[in-house]
C-alpha cells in the first residue's frame, strides 16, 4: 500500500460557491460527491478541514460530514451581486488555512474555489492539489441568460486556467469530461473519475417501501438549466391523458425560480398534482421517497454525471431523461432516452410507462446490477490511490 494511504494527512476541500435560499443550503450532485468522499476519507484517519461559505458548513452538517470548517466570508443568497462577491474574493485566505499542510482539494473547477487552491498550494511547497473538473460548458447554455451563461463560461475557463498552471493531478468526473479537457490542451496528469451511490443502503431502504405514491419524482435543483419548467410542462400532457397522475418535486429554487414555478403550475391546471416537497437532506428520507415512486424524470439540459441517476437505479426505479452525451456514455440502455427539448414526446413516454410497467420491468434489474460497482467507498479508495501516486512521483507531504 502506497505511504500516503498508510498515514494520516489533513485534507482542505474548498467549496465556495454554495448558496442558500432563506435558511436552507443548496445541493448539487457535486456537492454530495465531495461529501461522501471526504466522510470516506475521514473514517480511514484523515482530517478534513472546509473552506466554504456558512450555507456551506449548514449543508455538510445536514449531511452528515463533521470537519474543521474554514468560513468564506461572502452573502450566502443565490444572486449576481453573491456571485460576483465570490469571484472577487476568491484570493483571501483565511488566516487559519495560511500554513495549511496536505492536501488541497478544489471541489469543482470554478474560479473560486480554484484560485484559493492555487494560492494555498504554492503557500507550502510539500503541498498537493488535486482539481476536481465536473464538465466542460459552452458558452451559451440553455435555460439561462447570456450574461449568466458568459460570466458562468469566464469562471470556469479561468478556473481552468489556473488549473492547468498549478494543480498537481486533476480529477475529470467522466471519460466524456476527460475528452473535453484535452480538446482545451490539459493533458497531463488527467485522471477519470466517477461518482458514486451507499449501494447497499439504498437497496435496504428501497425494499422497505412497498407503497408508490407517485407515479413520477423530478429530484434536481430547480433551475431552467435543469429542466424544471419543462417538467411542469410535460405533467400537463400527461395530466390530459391521466387525469390523476401524480409528480413529487423535490429540490431548491431561487425565489424568482419558485414564483415563476408556481405560476407555470397554475396556468397548466397541475396545483392539485403536483406536489413541491422541497430539498431533502436527509439521505434515508430521499431515498424512501425515490424508492416510492414509478418513475424518476429527469428533462435536463446540461449533466455531466447525475448522481440521482444513479441512486434511482440503485433503488429499482425506472429513469426517463432528455438525450445527453455527456451522459449517454455513462448510463447507455439501461436509461429511456427522449430527444432534448421534446416535451410531449416525454409526456408519451411517460404514459407508455405508466400503462405498459412490464415493457419497462428490465430496467430496474439492469440499473440495479450495474451501480453495485459504483459504491461510495470504491470512489474515494480510487481518488486516494490517483493523489498517493502523485504523491509519490512528486516527492511530496513529508513528514
């Protein structure tokens, strides 16, 4: 076993850009990922130490994750004036993290949670840093404004560009995210990864559950990028045909989000059918919930990996989503594919499922068989194994 896997190091994750809407800490899957990885890291020894925001340290208690928390001092709302706070303040380092000595991990490859990683890291010469890219975006991105989508594309080219000058191993979440990269020209020390699901605690809590309370569950941050409004819209085609279908929501919006929601609902005759439950923190909740619905539907226009896929297979529930490439490689036939944008082809999809559940009986089977080689603990071994060997070659963390 490699040195660095033996002994017991202090690992920083920097995760700045997390926000919150009232009291409540937003979620991504990415957000999930570094989390179970660092409590799989911690319960080999490991100490975890936090830079975040204060939504931030809310979210990791919520799910679970004790650390050394580092607070990023920026407004915790979801706004372009927070957003532009965070960018210009991504270069102060706390005091506390200024001798920081270990492991630097840069949680996602925006600037601000990039360039505090790069400071850190040339801080101390025996440091290592380690990039997590999640996905390479375009410069015009569907469901969001022009200047959101440009001043999304300067952070994330600039995150890059630091990356390539500092980071030690980069960890590109997918193979599809991987090709991307070296179409940029980052070439050495790329690594795929993936992410992960609690395999066997999801197949104890989804054989639990033997009620479906709903006939479909969309569970993502609701946010036009992720097809929040054409799920409302695709409910009232299926409403049409199937009067008393019902949809669970579960996720956070923006206040301009949530009011723009609730009127589409109005106004597609869905109030009585679809239910908003909020975000779920609580992974026994989440999971009990996704477990006790037929069908999870997922119309995003932009993943790169999907964790809630992944967990819905874990969990024997079929999957319906828009026709990604980014995620196409990853989930191929064991997900329903409809063509990006194609509301009512998804509404009949939808509906075929519905009528026809043995047409679809496989499904469940085949996801379920496949994400047990996507267990938590298999990740974060494999992400200690890919820093430990840039450990080594770099002559780093001596003690």
């Amino acid at each position: 076993m490699d040195r660095l896997q033996e002994q017991i190091v202090d690992v920083l994750f920097i995760m700045n850009g997390i926000g919150s809407v009232g009291n409540l800490p937003g979620v991504s899957g990415g957000d999930v990922r570094w989390i179970e990885i660092a409590k799989r890291w911690q319960s080999r020894g490991h100490r975890i130490h936090v830079l975040t925001p204060a939504a931030g340290k809310r979210l990791c208690e919520r799910l679970g994750l004790r650390a050394t928390f580092h607070i990023f001092n920026v407004r915790d709302e979801y706004s372009l004036n927070s957003y532009i706070q965070r960018f210009l303040k991504s270069g102060c380092i706390p005091r506390s993290l200024r001798n920081f000595e270990g492991i630097v991990y840069s949680t996602t490859e925006h600037f601000y949670d990039v360039f505090p990683a790069y400071k850190i890291n040339k801080m101390k010469g025996n440091n290592i840093w380690a990039a997590v890219v999640h996905w390479v975006a375009p410069l015009k991105r569907k469901g969001t404004s022009l200047l959101n989508s440009t001043l999304f594309f300067l952070n994330q080219r600039m995150g890059f560009y630091y990356i390539t000058k500092g980071a030690d191993v980069v960890l590109a979440v997918s193979q599809n995210t991987t090709k991307q990269l070296r179409k940029l020209g980052l070439k050495a020390n790329v690594f795929s990864v993936d992410a992960g699901v609690d395999y066997e605690r999801i197949r104890e809590l989804s054989t639990r559950v033997r009620v479906k309370r709903y006939d479909a569950v969309f569970m993502k941050r609701f946010d036009a990028t992720k097809g929040v409004f054409d799920v409302v819209k695709i409910w009232k085609e299926v409403l049409k045909a199937r009067p008393t279908a019902k949809l669970g929501m579960v996720g956070l919006g923006t206040k301009d989000a949530m009011s723009k929601l609730y009127r589409l609902t109005e106004v597609c005759g869905a109030k009585n059918s679809i239910d908003y439950l909020g975000p779920i923190y609580d992974f026994d909740s989440k999971i009990s919930l996704l477990a006790s619905s037929k069908l999870l539907v997922l119309p995003s226009y932009e993943e790169n990996w999907a964790i809630v896929i992944g967990e819905a297979m874990a969990a024997g529930v079929p999957v319906l989503c828009y026709d990604l490439p980014e995620i196409r490689s990853i989930w191929m036939d064991r997900v329903v594919w409809v063509l990006k944008g194609d509301r009512k082809a998804f509404a009949r999809k939808i509906l075929e499922m519905l009528d026809d559940e043995k047409a679809t009986s496989e499904l469940p089977e085949k996801g379920s068989s496949f994400m047990k080689r996507y267990d938590w603990r298999e990740i974060a071994e494999n992400e200690m194994a890919i820093i430990a060997n840039a450990v080594r070659n770099c002559n780093v963390l001596k003690r």
